[in-house]
C-alpha cells in the first residue's frame, strides 16, 4: 500500500462507503469530490474495491488482488480528462448487456468535469432507473462541474485535503534518509500545496522551485518604491508558464509571515524570519486579498505583466496605506 493510499484509508468518503458496504446500505452511485487529481483518481479506485471485495476491501483476496493487477472484469474505469455521448452510450451499453463474475459491477468515472453537458444528460437516464447490481463511483474537481439533476441522484463525498505533514510524508516516502537539500525541498512544496497533494507534487518536481521561492522573497523584500519596480520585476521573468506558480509562492509566503505573529516561522522557511517585523496584521491581511484577486486576473486569462505589476504595485500601496 503507498503511503497515498493509507491516508486516504482514513479520509470521510472511504470510510463513509466502507460503513455503507458493512452495513449493507451500498448507494448505487456515489461522486466524489476533490480538485486534487491524485487523492480523487485513489480515492475513486479504493472505493470500487470496497464495493467489489467481500470483505469490504481487504487487499488480500481473490477479487482485491485480481482488481489490483487490473485484471477484474467486474470492474470499469474511466480516466480520461473527455468524455463524449458516444463515451457515454457505450458505458451504458456495457452495464445492461456485459455478464460478470460476483455479485456486482462497478464503473468508475473519476473526471466529470471532462463530460459535456449533452454527455451527462445522456449519463442522467441510466441514473435515473440503474441496472440492478450495478454501483457508479463517479469522481468530479468540483460540486458546480456536474449537473444538478445527476447531484440529486449521488450519495456526494467532499475530500477536505491533506495536511502539510501528510503531503511531506507522501513525498518523501521513497527517500530513505532524506538529507537537508531534499527536507527542505519537500517541507515548501508541502506548505505550498495547500493541501493539494498534486499541486505539492508538480512543485517538488519543479527544480528551479527552490529557486524561484528565494528570488521572489528577495524582490518582496526590496520593494521600495515603483520607481525601482520594474528592475526587480525583470529579475522574475514574468510569463504565462509562472505567473501562476509565483503567485502561489506569494501567498505561502504571506500566510506563512501572518502565522508567524504568534510565534516563530514554520521550519524550512528561515529567511522569512527577518519579514516578520516588516508587516503587520491588516497589512498582510490586506496584501493576502491582494494575491486572491490576482489569481482571479490569472484564472481571467489577464497578461502575466499586468498582473505582476498590480501585484507589486498593489503590495507597496497597501504597505503605504497600512504604515504605522
Ligand atoms: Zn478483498
């Protein structure tokens, strides 16, 4: 078992349908609900087990070994990011007509958000009146990217997030004895994640991470004036390809400075201990809003220059405003 899938043993939606599967209370379709690819493709493939193994999932038997080579033919799963109605007529297809062993099929689709409106009004019907013996396990980055109609018919499950500490221990699990370079590494892309394992993970396989996390402390902390701005923002190579991850580093960095008032900075992030005295409450509370309306410019297809200039621009007025 990865350390990915023992976390996830304890999250509300494994739990919730293992009581389901033990008491005999099965739903015949549940979604769950994650914007974290990793822990909603795991979690949608744990709970199929659970539904098909006659000891809820127990990872030794016959059908739990045989479902985890890929090999149950009880067992369907959808990973793919688009899914049409012709996708969908087939799955539909298979679940009246395709015989199986056991006593129950199982169909996993883990991306809703990928199936187009015509695609899930089609998926609604065979909701509507399910095959007997037949549980859907369906899996969507958000509650608004599925239908309402096919909300009311799922048993809905949110999965809340990983705490930093479980995402560093994810993604330190293969490194033996992680020297300081690696601790590092792995504690900011664990803090920077969010809770989003996959988030962490595409950050901690980022090499220049590291360093675009000091480069852009070190901008934060000699912003002066608007005048010296755009020599600092030339240091950051502002483009499409960063403007997201920077500004994900930006809010690490103030979150990290505003939990440090009540004592000392979260390990791995010493350098931002000489900023702790530079800012107070309402300035990074105000700064924090900051970051969140540019990510809303970034999520608004904005030019990343814009953006880095209402940012630092936006920075320096909140710190004039909020002088003591
Ligand atoms: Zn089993």
């Amino acid at each position: 078992m990865t350390e990915t899938e023992r976390l996830l043993k304890n999250s509300r939606p494994y739990l919730t349908v293992s009581a389901d599967k033990k008491g005999g209370v099965l739903n015949h379709c549940y979604l769950i609900i994650s914007d974290d690819e990793t822990a909603r493709r795991t979690l949608c493939r744990m709970v199929a087990k659970v539904a098909l193994c006659p000891n809820g999932g127990c990872d030794e038997c016959e059908v739990c070994e045989k479902i985890n080579d890929g090999a149950y033919v009880a067992l369907k799963i959808n990973e793919s990011e688009k899914i049409s109605v012709d996708d969908v007529s087939e799955l539909i297809e298979d679940s009246y007509f395709t015989g199986f062993d056991g006593d129950k099929k199982v169909y996993v689709v883990t991306d809703m958000q990928g199936m187009n409106e015509k695609a899930q009004n089609k998926f609604l019907k065979t909701l509507e009146e399910p095959p007997e013996d037949v549980v859907f396990i369906l899996g969507a980055s958000q509650q608004t990217a599925v239908l309402a109609t096919i909300l009311s018919r799922c048993k809905k499950l949110y999965f809340e997030g990983f705490t930093a500490a479980q995402i560093y221990g994810v993604l330190t699990e293969k490194t033996e004895e992680p020297d300081e370079e690696t601790t590092r590494a792995a504690t900011r892309a664990a803090v920077c994640g969010f809770g989003n394992l996959t988030r962490a993970k595409k950050l901690y396989d980022d090499s220049a991470f590291g360093e675009k996390f000091s480069l852009l402390v070190s901008v934060i902390r000699n912003l002066s004036s608007t005048k010296k701005l755009d020599g600092q923002l030339l240091r950051l190579k502002i483009d499409k390809s960063n403007i997201d991850g920077y500004l994900d580093i930006a809010e690490t960095v103030f979150r990290l400075i505003l939990a440090a008032e009540r004592g000392a900075v979260e390990k791995g992030f010493e350098e931002l201990d000489a900023m702790k005295g530079e800012y107070d409450y309402p300035t990074l509370v105000n700064i924090l809003d900051l970051i969140i309306k540019c990510k809303r410019m970034s999520e608004s297809n904005c030019n990343p220059q814009s953006i880095a200039d209402a940012l630092f621009i936006g920075i320096l007025e909140v710190k004039y405003l909020c002088r003591k």
